[in-house]
C-alpha cells in the first residue's frame, strides 16, 4: 500500500530517495517504450491475447468502444479487436482469468465526450471473471489519472496513453487520416468523432518492477473498489516473459528504475507527492540539456527550478514541447494563461536564448496541422528517462493519483540507449537526423533554437509557441481553482468518505432504463423534427386555430402538459397560453396543466422507486426523504414557490421519496397559485401593452413585475422562517 514512509537513499542510485521522490526503487530486465496510441494498442491486443491469468487496465478513462487494431491490419488479426469484445472473448476462452477495470468516475462535465452506461455494459457482459469499477474515491475535484495495464504479473503498461475517444494515431502523423476516427460520446448516438493529429508514449517493461506495479493496481482496485483482486502470482524475474507482445523489441535490459507517485490525502490515506520532488531533483542534477513533452506547463515551482538550473548551468538547453492550442474555455483560461506565466519565469533572467516551448505541426500537400502533445516525458541529458503519466500542473503534484517510472542509466551503454530514446523522438517532430540532433544537444555554444529550422525532406517539423493571446484572459485565478486545483475543492471533512463492499449502491435496472428513454427522447429531440415545436413561436400558432373550436381548453392543456413534461419552464408555458386564451382560460389550463403534470412526474417516480433515489443520492436519500415527508403541506408549498430544478425533475424525486400524493396535489395548487395569477396578470398586461402601448398599460406591467418580486421575497422569506421553526422545535 503507497504510504509516506521515512525516507532512504538507495544505494543504487544517485537519484531516487525511497519515500521522498519515488516510492519504490527496483529493476526492469526489459524496457521499451511505445511511441503513439497505434503501436500501443497493437501491443496493448497482442498482450491481452496472450494472457492467461490476470489483466488489470487502469485509466483515467476506459472506453469499452475503442478499434485497438483498425484498417487492413484488423482483418488479419483471429481475436476481436474492439476492446468490449475482445476482453468479453478473453473472458470465455480462459476461464480461469480474471480481468479487472478500474476506470476514474468523472466529472459530470466531462459525460458528454465520454461512453455513458458503461458500468451496466460490463455488469450485463456474461462473464463473472470480468469485473469493472468506477473509481471515485478521491477528493472533490481530483482525478484518478494513473494510467497502468498490468498482465499476468509479468509485463506491465506505465504512461500517458488510456485507451479512450480521440487517442489513436501512428508517428507519421500525417494531417489526414481516414482511421483516426472513434464513435463520440454516448450522448451523440451514432456519431462519428475526427480528430487531428496524436501524440503520446508509454513504457513497456518487465522484470522485478511489474511486482511493485501488480501490488500497485491492487491496492488501487481495492481501494476503489472495497474488494480483493486475485494474489499475486510469482514470476521468475529473468525469464522471458509470454505474455510480451512481439510487436514490441526491447530497448534496453536490466535497468535500475524508480515508481514515483502521486496520491491526494483521502481517507486514511496521506498525501504523497514524490512526483514534484522527483522532477525537482531530476531538473538540479541536469547538466547539459533537458528534453519535456508535456500536455500542460503551469506548475510554478517546477519554471522556478528550471530557471534556476539555467543560470547555475551556463551550459544547459532545455527544449519544452507541448499543445499548440487549448481545447475549450476551461483549458484556455486555467492552463494556456498559467503556460504564459510559467514560460515568462523560465525565461527570466537573460536565460531565454536557452530554452525553446515549441508544439510539433504536421504539413502535407499544403495543409498543415498542429499535432496534440498528451505524452508525459522527460530526459535529462543521457542519464535519466522519465515516462508516466503527470502533467507539469497543480493538480499532477498534490491532487490526481498518478504514476510516472524513471530509468537511471548504468553504463556507457544504457546513456547511449537513453539518448537514442531522446534523439529518436525528437526525429519525429523535427525531421533533423540523429546525429544532427545529438550535436545540437551536447554542443556548447549551438542554439537551442535549432531544433526549429525546417527540414525541406520532412512532413513534420517544430514551432515556436507563442502564449500572448492568453495574456488578458479573464477569471483565470476561479478558473485555476477548479481546473488545476492543488487541493481539494472542499475540505476533507466534507468529501474523505469511502462507500464500498457491501454498503456500496448498485444501480437500479429501473433507473438504467428511466434514462435509457430519456436519452432516446433527447436523441430523437436532436434528430427529428420534434425540437422545433418546442418554441412558444411554433405552438402559438397551433393553438390559435382551434382558439374559437371545442377543442381550444383540452388543446391548450395537452400542450401545457408536453411543456412541462420536456422541462420548458412553467412561465414560457403561461405565456404562451396568456396570449392564446382569455385570462381566466390561461389561468386554469396552467393550473391544471400543472396538476396533471405533477401526478404523471409522480406516477413515474413511483415507478423508478426509492432505490433509484437512494443509487442517484447514496447516503444523503433517506435523510432528504425525511425531510419532504415530514415538511407537510407547508413544506412542500415552498418547494414549489421556489424553483430550486425543473419541474419534471422535481415531480420525479418526489415520488421515488414517496410523498403522499393528496399531499402532494395540494401543496402544488398552493405553491404555484400565486405565480401562476402573477404571470397570468403580466401576461394579458404586456399583450395589452404591445396592442396600446400607453402610460395605464406601462404601469400595469410595471405593476405586476413589482407584484412577482414580492411574491418570489415572500416565498424566500416563509422559507427561512419556517426553517427556523423547524430547527427551534428539534
């Protein structure tokens, strides 16, 4: 289990402290890295095709959908190559296996890019040797972001790759390619995701230290999930592993490395942030040049050390690759605005001509396109390799889980393989040879700014990066709180809380389905033309030619009700009736239109039952059933005067708390009577105004605009008095 245990210096290494800046020092008998998500799925297949005994996939993200092996190569291959199958496959043709999924439980506001339903997928896969967990347990606003596969206890996965949407491409990174392509996110149904240039890398490795890693992802499943994985098996540590895929050759051999953690205070779990101090020590010892690929440059203690060593070491270059671009406002306020801040502090004092933040682009047949940096990578001269997966941010230093694995060469020969690693990557993005690349790195005196002359053979080349766009962003200091925190987002007593094991909530096949239908009403909401009729301009019209039939009330309530029912608000829905009908029409079609609405919300939460509730809510269910019981007719008309979520949403949890239902109908006709008359009165008064825009009818809708702030202040006023009363009767 990681702990922040007293630290010792190994005596192995120059480097790694044991509990200081990794959290085990061990050995690799084999080492290779794995450049681009094409090569890494194909090792990725091929290991799990070969496995016989335990697969452990850890990720920030699992995406059960993702082609591992895609074009003609797939065609050729005997096992399923999508990750779902193959895996379901694995599961049926080695029974004795046991395959583990940890996959983080994300933010919300990441659930529409990602695969939805996913945990029932595993669950309703057939195999019980298949076994999937969301991972949640972190402090609010913090990330499980290691990124580890684990197979048979014998090869082992480290680094920044998941097998997740928007992830695959191989090192040519040519600007158009028809397979870098993944189905989007499961609120896009059917819809394809393109994507532009990739690029990341992963260490492959085997001997001693996939032990160290195999207890790692146990304690992670357990800890996650409140269950033991299957024991560790014994491998002989100098036997060629099977379970190494082909498709992969070792680098190098019998290399020192050191595991180096992240992990957030939880529980009873410390804080452990070797991965900052191992950076910080790596950065102190370099002596001539510094190669870093990373998605994010922010962390500002790491600029302070790089920018020191630059002016302790007249001889040191250091190249920085990274993004050319954020991708939506969050990144760009948070992380693009702090990489400004960080680049300028690197390059502080008359240190700039040494350094280079430069994003790799991509050029052919006249297009060019940047290509996205996710690698997590570090190489210090020719002695130190770094791969794993933390970002140079806050968050990668103190909040996320994360993993990284560090190589400290040996021998002559092990600093020639390093540097070969370093040359051969920077090849990729250059388009310069080998030993053009080594000359400029160890030379004293050639530019650092080298690396960015363009080579006439070569699709591929560097680019300066210039931040200044980002300089006069706003709200970047709240936007870095919750983006790139360094801590949690609310204290550890609100959020250290564990629910596993036998208290842990399962979800309801009702509630499965209840939100199945939703997103088949909101997917066909997107893809017909049902949306349309949705705007108070498309149902007036409607209502107005059977506005002097039989059929004008029942038409005017059926159309309240859908409203209400696909949450447009209850005012749009006034109004609308308001311009149709005669004031007393539009004040009972609301009414009840509101009634009948509340009874079908009510019907359906019957329906869905508090087990749903208590799947959506977990411990907090009960207590807040207790509370909409027990609050009476009182209780429930403020709930209504005050519009705290969507009508429907609201109906809904009401009756999975099983209100009672009398109850229920007459705290609504209490709780909107007043809104409903307020709106009703400003309705025919703002028509008036329109039709005769003279001073009686300005102070009339003035009027009433002043009679539906009192009405919302009383209702927030009856609140608190009556929360108070409550709390004074306890």
């Amino acid at each position: 289990m990681p702990s922040s245990q007293a630290s010792s210096v190994s005596p192995e290494s120059a480097l790694f402290r044991v509990g200081h800046n990794c959290w085990k020092h061990s050995h690799a008998s084999y080492m290779a890295p794995v450049i681009d998500c094409a090569n890494y799925y194909r090792a990725l297949h091929e290991a799990i095709c070969r496995a016989q005994h335990s697969i452990f996939i850890l990720g920030w993200d699992i995406d059960s959908r993702i082609e591992l092996i895609r074009g003609s190569e797939a065609e050729a291959r005997a096992c399923p190559t999508a990750l779902f199958e193959l895996l379901q496959w694995k599961a049926r043709q080695t029974p004795d296996i046991q395959v583990y999924l940890n996959r983080w439980n994300y933010s919300v506001f990441l659930s529409a890019e990602r695969e939805s339903f996913s945990e029932a997928k595993w669950a309703l896969s057939g195999a019980d040797n298949l076994h999937f967990i969301f991972d949640g347990q972190l402090p609010l606003g913090a990330s499980h972001h290691q990124k580890i596969v684990v197979i048979d206890d014998e090869v082992a996965f480290c680094g920044g790759m998941d097998v997740a949407i928007a992830r695959w491409d191989n090192r040519h990174h040519r600007p158009r390619n028809p397979h870098r392509a993944d189905p989007d996110g499961s609120l896009k149904l059917g819809m394809e995701k393109r994507f532009d240039p990739y690029h990341d890398v992963q260490m492959l490795v085997a001997g001693p230290v996939v032990a160290v890693l195999a207890r790692l992802v146990r304690y992670r499943w357990h800890f996650g999930g409140g269950k033991r994985a299957v024991k560790r098996r014994r491998v002989d540590p100098k036997a060629w592993p099977p379970s190494w895929p082909a498709c992969i050759k070792p680098v190098m051999e019998d290399v020192s490395v050191a595991v180096s953690l992240t992990m957030p205070r939880f529980h009873r779990q410390p804080q452990i942030q070797q991965i900052e101090r191992l950076y910080l020590d790596m950065i102190a010892q370099a002596e001539y040049f510094i190669y870093m690929e990373n998605q994010f440059f922010t962390h500002r203690g790491i600029a302070k050390a790089l920018n020191q060593r630059l002016r302790e070491n007249p001889r040191l270059k250091v190249l920085l690759v990274s993004c050319y671009d954020a991708q939506g406002m969050m990144e760009r306020k948070a992380l693009f605005h702090a990489r400004l801040i960080f680049r300028t502090i690197v390059e502080s004092h008359g240190v700039a001509d040494r350094v280079v933040l430069a994003y790799p682009a991509s050029a052919e047949h006249g297009e060019e396109a940047p290509v996205r940096i996710h690698s997590k990578l570090m190489v210090v001269d020719d002695r130190y390799l770094r791969i794993g997966s933390s970002n140079i941010n806050n968050r990668s230093m103190a909040l996320d889980s994360e993993c990284d694995l560090v190589i400290e060469a040996k021998s002559a020969l092990q600093r020639k393989q390093i540097a070969d690693i370093r040359n051969d990557l920077i090849r990729e993005h250059t388009g310069l040879e080998l030993e053009e690349i080594e000359r400029i790195a160890r030379q004293v005196g050639a530019p650092v700014a080298a690396f960015l002359a363009e080579q006439e053979h070569s699709r591929q080349h560097l680019r300066r990066i210039n931040d200044d766009q980002y300089r006069h962003e706003r709200f970047t200091r709240l936007a870095r709180r919750f983006a790139d925190p360094s801590r949690p987002i609310l204290p550890d007593i609100f959020t250290s809380r564990r629910v596993f094991g036998a208290r842990r909530r399962r979800i309801p096949f009702r509630l499965i389905a209840g939100i199945a239908l939703v997103a088949a009403v909101a997917l066909s909401w997107k893809v017909t033309p049902l949306a349309e009729y949705a705007d108070p301009e498309k149902i007036i019209p409607l209502l107005e030619q059977v506005q002097n039939t039989a059929w004008a009330f029942p038409a005017g309530l059926v159309a309240y009700v859908l409203g209400t029912l696909v949450f447009l608000p209850h005012m749009v829905m006034t109004g609308t009736v308001v311009v149709v009908f005669a004031p007393l029409e539009a004040f009972l079609i609301a009414m009840l239109g509101s009634l009948i609405s509340v009874s079908i919300g009510w019907v359906a939460g019957q329906g869905l039952g508090e087990r749903s509730l208590q799947a959506m809510l977990g411990r907090h269910a009960e207590k807040i059933s207790q509370y909409a019981r027990n609050g009476g007719v009182m209780g429930l008309t403020l709930l209504r005067l005050l519009p705290v979520a969507p009508f429907t949403v609201v109906n809904l949890v009401l009756g999975m708390m099983k209100v009672p239902f009398v109850t229920l109908l007459i705290a609504t006709a209490l709780g909107l009577l007043p809104g409903t008359l307020v709106s009703v009165f400003i309705g025919q008064s703002a028509v008036a105004l329109f039709k005769n825009p003279d001073p009686h009818n300005v102070m009339l809708v003035g009027a009433g605009l002043l009679l539906w702030g009192a009405v919302i202040a009383g209702a927030h006023f009856l609140s608190r008095h009556w929360q108070r009363r409550l709390r004074e009767n306890k």
